[in-house]
C-alpha cells in the first residue's frame, strides 16, 4: 500500500476513535461492499424511473424509501423520496417544493437552525424570518405568533428542528398546527430536519411528533448520522403532490428530473438497506434505547464531578460547561460560547465515556491547583526594597 494511503488511513482511525462531540455512529461493518468500488454506479434522476443508463441501485434506493415511509406514518401512494448526499440536500429540498408551491412565501426558522439552512434561504432567494429560541434550543413559540401577526397576508413556510445541532431540542408540531388555526393560515408547509433523530426516534417510547400523520409536508434525514456510513448521505420524504410540481422529463437519459443532483450515489442506498436489513424495527429499536442508557450514564457521571450536565427529553445529547480548551481538541468536542456536547451515538462505549470522565476530571483539577497557585504568589509588581 502507498505510504499516503496508510498514513491517511492511520490518522483517521485514530481520530475517529477519540471524537465524542459529533452526531456520527462508529460501529461500521461495510467490508462485504468493498468489490462495488471498482464498478460505477450512478442513480441518475427519478429512483421510480429507469435510464439508458443501467448501471443503479435504485431497486435498492426504493427500499429504503418504503421502509422510511413506513416508519413515519405514510406509504409510497402518498409519499415520495429518494437518497441525497446528506441532511442539508434534504433541507434544500423541502424548501425547494414549499417555494414552488407556495410562491412568495415567507420561510420561518428558529436562531439554533443549523447553519446550512441560511445559505438554502439565500440559493432559493427565499423571504425569511429568525424566530427567537428558547434556553434549550427549542422554537420560542410566542415570538412566532407575534411574526406571524404581520405577515398573515403571505404563505408560511414552518422550518421545524427535530433535533437542533447543538442541544437536539425539539420544535413542537402541536404548537405550530395550534398557530396555524389560531391565524386561519390558509397556504403554508412544514418542513422537519430531523437529520439526528429521525433516523431513531420513531422507535423510542417517549417518540417526537414529526410524521406525516402530524400535518408534516416533507421531512429531511442523514443516513451517516444514527445509522452510520463511510460515506455521508441522507433521505429526504415529500407529499408527492410536492414532487409532481418541479417533475420534468428528461430525454437523452429517459428519467425524469426531480431530484437537486442529477446523477447521484449509487452506493449509499446499499449502505442504508443493509442496516436496515440488518437491524429491523425492533433492533433499530434496542440499538436506540442502548444510546439512550449511554447519554444518561454520561450525564449522571458529568455531574458528579460538578460540570452541570442535562439533556432535552431522554436525547442522546449531553449538554454541559465547557472545559479546557485541551479535553475540546482531545475528545473533539462540539462547543458554542461556554456550552459543549457530546453525543452518545452507537459504537460509543462505557470505557470511552470513563475514559473522558477521568480525563476531564483531571483537567479539572489540575487547573484548580495552578488557579490556587497564581493567587498564592504575590504581584511583584507590588513589592518594594
């Protein structure tokens, strides 16, 4: 092997060992794919229409779109969806269908919407408005209502976190559905990002509302986040009254266009069944409640050494005071202002959590002890002969 291969392989496996801080599952078992890298594949246009060009999954693609859709409450008559490159082609999609669907329309978002969403906003020229966010990431839901008052005369489209970025707070779907009868809203959307937890929460007891049998008009998942993959990826879900809108034939292929990309990942979709396949509902399920069990053991342990640890419902998220700027660097640690998280996902293990809980505890104390040193030396400045 060529000595850049290794290198780079080696310093990948041992990163990807110490991150705690990012939403990406490591138990990754994809070896039996390897002869697929030396074919070409190319899922070009609609996963229901087939090409000239015969050289996909989508046979397999279609799977998991049935499987997902399933999942969240609605089927292929009613559903429509195909595998994107990851959650924010997912988001860039529901906004895409919302604006075709509702044309001068005002787009409405919470501050803790991941960062990707504004540049969507900005490539659909989509009129937009930053709704306050409550303490804990979730949508503050009277700063909505006051917005929404002045722009009744508009289509809204609701952009709804299923899991923010940084704290996995929940937009809640009964307080927007309440709004929208409150102000007799006639033409509006609801988009879901739920890049995280969709991939899970469908299958935990104390499940987010975010399906289609919620008034839900498309939703956006990432396939490399709870399920894990080599390779990001994701699935986007839309009422396929939605899709017909932007549909178009394409000739010199013979598919249709509906897609953002036109050729896209023919790998990936085979990655996603195999889990699917793999685990089913209820493995999906115990795999969940096993993350679950981690993020609570992980809480209780960061605050008994004092770092003020808490979580949003039963999330996989840890939220708790930054520490040092070397246990961030170290555990690759998520941080915004003076919070940090890390994040629980399958493939993260007790020996990893404790391993992190000494380190920190360490760090802890080593920085009490040089604080308790510099203020034990008096100021030079102030001595005099």
């Amino acid at each position: 092997m060529k000595d850049w291969i290794e290198e780079t392989k080696v310093r990948i496996q041992k990163n990807m060992n110490g991150f705690l801080g990012y939403p990406l599952a490591k138990d990754l078992d994809f070896e039996e794919f390897a002869p697929f890298l030396n074919l070409c594949m190319n899922n070009v246009g609609d996963p229901e229409s087939s090409s000239t060009l015969a050289i996909d999954t989508k046979e397999i693609e279609l799977k998991v779109i049935d499987f997902f859709s399933y999942v969240l409450n609605s089927s292929k008559k009613d559903v429509w969806g195909y595998v994107t490159n990851g959650g924010t082609e997912g988001n860039l999609y529901g906004l895409y269908v919302a604006r075709e669907s509702f044309h001068n329309a005002k787009v409405y978002y919470s501050e803790s919407t991941h960062y990707s969403v504004k540049k969507n906003l900005h490539l659909l020229q989509l009129d937009n408005v930053v709704i306050r966010s409550k303490e804990n990431g979730e949508m503050d839901y009277d700063d909505l209502e006051t917005v929404i008052v002045l722009h009744r005369d508009k289509p809204a489209i609701f952009f709804l976190n299923i899991g923010t970025t940084m704290t996995e707070a929940v937009d809640k779907i009964d307080e927007i559905n309440r709004i929208i009868k409150k102000y007799a809203i006639k033409q509006y959307y609801i988009h879901c990002d739920a890049a995280f937890l969709g991939a899970f929460a469908p299958f935990v007891d104390e499940k987010p509302k975010f399906d289609f049998s919620n008034n839900v008009d498309s939703i956006s998942i990432s396939g490399h986040k709870f399920i894990g993959s080599p390779i990001p990826s994701g699935i986007v879900l839309v009422k396929r009254k939605h899709r017909n809108r932007i549909a178009n034939s394409i000739s010199y292929v013979d598919t249709m266009d509906t897609t953002i990309t036109g050729s896209r990942n023919g790998l990936t979709p085979l990655f996603l069944w195999s889990f699917i396949e793999k685990y089913g509902i209820e493995g999906i399920r115990k795999r969940a409640l096993k993350a679950q069990e981690m993020a609570r053991y992980t809480e209780k342990e960061l605050n008994r050494i004092g770092q003020n640890a808490w979580r949003n419902n039963d999330a996989l998220t840890v939220i708790f005071d930054s520490p040092s700027k070397e246990i961030i660097q170290k555990f690759q640690l998520a941080t915004d202002g003076h919070i940090s998280h890390l994040i629980c996902v399958p493939g993260i293990s007790k020996n990893d959590i404790d391993q992190f809980i000494s380190a920190l505890e360490l760090d802890n104390k080593m920085s009490t002890e040089s604080n308790l040193n510099f203020e034990a030396k008096p100021n030079s400045l102030f001595i005099h002969n």
